[in-house]
C-alpha cells in the first residue's frame, strides 16, 4: 500500500492528512469485514483501495474546484515538504526503477506518451491525437511499458506485497 | 468487466486518473474487490506515478524523455557499414558473374550493356587426338561464341558445359559451369565465353547432356589456348 500512500500525501500534499485518510479506509474495511458486508479477508485489499482512492478522487476534484481561488491557493500547503518522508524511503527506488524504465524505452516518443498518460494524466485520443498515434502503437507503447515496470520491480525486489490482507493473516486475524 | 478489456483500455491507469465514467468506475471497482491481482496492478500503477513524479520533481524527466540511446550512435555507424557493404555487394554482382554463359545478355555489365561478339568458333568432336584451339583475346573485354556439336543424339532435354583452367600437372580448375542449354534448330549448342574474365592460358570445354545416367562418352571435350 505505499504507492496508495505516496500517492495520497502527492495529492493532498499532507502526510499526516494521506495518513488518517489511509487509516480510516483500512477502519472502514475491517469494520466491513466483522459485520459481513467483505465476504472474506482476501477482499479487504481492494476495498480498502476502492475506499481510499474514493478519498483521492474527492479530494482531487474539490482541489480542481478551487483552483480558480487564488487566496486558496496560496494558502495551500507545501507539498513537496509534506510529501518528502515518503519520498525518501520508498519513493526514491520507484524514481531509480521509473528512470530506468524510461531509458529501456527506445524512442523519445514512447517515453513521451508514457509520461503523459500516467503522469500528466492524458486522455488516450487527446494523446494519440497529439502525437500522430493509432490506438495499436499507443497500446503497443502503454503494454510494454507496463510489463517492463513490473519487471524491473521485481528484479530489484521492489515489487513486494504489503497488503493489508496479508498482514492480517500474519497477525491470525 | 474482465481481464481483457481491462488491460486494452488500461482501465487501471484511467481510473486512477479518474477519467472512466460512474459505470466504468464502479465495475471496475466492483471487479478489483474479487481480484487482488488486479489490486497489485492499481498499486503498480500508483508507484509507476509516483517514480515519474519525483523525476520531475527532481527536473529529469524532460532530459529522461528526450534522451537518445547511448548506442545509437554505434548501431547507426553499424547499419550504414552494413548498408554500405550491402550496397556495395549488389553493386559488384553483375561484374561477378561466370565467364562463360549460354546467353550473351548474360554477360552484360551493370549498365546492363552485353559485350560484343569479336570472334565465333566452331567446336566439333574430332576422331583421334586434337590439337587446342588457339583463340586471341583481345585488348578489350568482349564476347568470344562457341558453337559446339554435340555428339549426343536422340532425346536430350538439355546440354550443360563446363570450363576448366588447365595447369601443367595440376589438376583442372573449374572456371564456370552454364545447364540447361538447347540445341538450336541448325543442331549446335552455342556459348559465350566473357574474355574480360578470363587470364591467357589453356581451358577444357566438355559439353554433355544433362542426363544424370550419361555416360562418359557422350561428353565432348575440347581444349582452347587464350592467348
């Protein structure tokens, strides 16, 4: 789960704030659980993702809202000091693999539209679009570079599980 | 939704992106919550996001995307030698070719000019032995006819002719080798011998029919000094 964490101290630029929102979907999931509405622990993983990335997709869209709001936004906080404690344990070794990702690929083009779609969050026709792709050389570019990531994670060790299903089970929950 | 469709239209990273409508959205949902393979994707994603966002943070991605391969450079070096020996190989072909063909336009050059006929030699079997034909080469390259009768009779599908360079106690080097030649309607056999290809010296000529089970007496041979 520490890309879902990493990913909610980026977006709301607050550890702590990424923090409690994490917790409280990992309290709403096992409340789910005691009461029966998760059938089975197995699904704990995804409803604690569904909860928090609900958490993210609010957050992000009142952000969006009140971007026009300049005294808002001034007032927002700094994110790259809030987010730096994540990123300097785990954050730091997904930039290394991510680099290298980026260097495995072989044209500045397919680095370009990996960048934009996960990164700069592109629409697929607004990209294919932009750069002259069919939809095959844009899947062709995306899938390869999915794949590539995921081998890179797991040559480095980096591609380990820690789930909260897991965890759980190690505790005989 | 299933596994395919969310790997063609990379559900995960649309989702996270939050550009999938409510539909989408809570099937996919609905589909993660059963599948935690599919979780392990999400959180793929969410890493892979995270890495490219320190990059930035960092001001290397933009190097990062533009970069050229650090081979690139060699490997281009590489396909223009290899492009170049290509070309140059194909570009030499033509003038490689046997010096002895059943066709004179076989023997033309890369401007696909044929050589011209300078002299025409009769070649017939002779009983006992023969002396070698004396044929001049000329100073420039051009095309020497033999017209040969072969002793073969009855139904032959085709004639072959081979050339071999003579050398005092050595055995014969074989220059060239031409199959499938027809009779012509006047009963000859007829081939070119390119002069440009060819050093001074003295060469056998054996005509025979193309017939694995020939036998040896049914090849004629005969012998020419190029001087």
């Amino acid at each position: 789960m520490s890309g879902l964490r990493a990913q909610l101290t980026r977006v709301t630029g607050d550890a702590e704030l990424a923090a409690d929102l994490l917790q409280d979907a990992i309290v709403t999931a096992l409340q789910k659980l005691r009461t029966g509405d998760i059938e089975h622990r197995g699904q704990l993983d995804g409803y604690v993702y569904r909860v928090a990335l609900n958490h993210l997709r609010n957050y992000r869209r009142k952000d969006k809202s009140s971007v026009s709001d300049c005294d808002a936004a001034t007032e927002m906080p700094d994110a790259d000091a809030e987010a730096r404690p994540v990123r300097l344990v785990e954050g730091r070794q997904w930039a290394a693999v991510a680099r290298r990702l980026l260097l495995d690929l072989p044209s500045p083009r397919d680095r370009e539209v990996l960048v934009r779609f996960y990164l700069r969050e592109e629409e697929r026709a607004d990209l294919c679009s932009s750069l002259g792709l069919t939809d095959l050389q844009f899947n062709r570019v995306i899938f390869r570079a999915r794949e590539r990531f995921r081998e890179l994670l797991e040559q480095k060790g980096y591609d380990k599980a820690d789930f909260l299903a897991i965890g759980l089970a190690l505790l005989g929950m | 939704m299933d596994r395919q469709r969310i790997d063609k239209e990379h559900i995960v990273a649309r989702y996270l992106a939050d550009q999938l409508d409510a539909v989408d959205r809570e099937a996919f949902e609905a589909h993660y919550a059963d599948n935690p393979e599919v979780v392990r994707d999400i959180e793929r994603a969410l890493r892979l996001k995270e890495g490219l966002a320190i990059l930035q943070e960092r001001g290397e991605l933009d190097s990062l995307i533009r970069i050229r391969r650090q081979w690139s450079l060699p490997l281009a070096v590489a396909a223009a030698i290899l492009l170049a020996v290509v070309g140059i190989w194909l570009w030499m072909a033509p003038h490689s070719h046997a010096p002895l063909a059943g066709e004179l336009v076989a023997l033309a050059d890369s401007s696909g000019r044929a050589p011209e006929v300078r002299a025409t030699y009769l070649l017939a079997r002779a009983r006992g032995a023969s002396p070698a034909l004396e044929i001049p080469l000329p100073p420039q390259r051009s095309a020497i006819e033999l017209r040969m009768i072969p002793s073969a009779r009855g139904t032959i599908s085709g004639h072959q002719v081979a050339l071999s360079r003579l050398e005092t106690e050595k055995p014969p080097v074989r220059v060239g080798r031409i199959r499938g030649l027809k009779t012509g309607d006047d009963g000859l056999v007829t081939a070119y011998l390119d002069t440009g290809q060819l050093q001074p010296g003295r060469y056998l000529i054996e005509l025979s029919p193309e017939q694995q089970d020939a036998s040896d007496a049914s090849t004629d041979r005969f012998v020419i000094d190029l001087r």
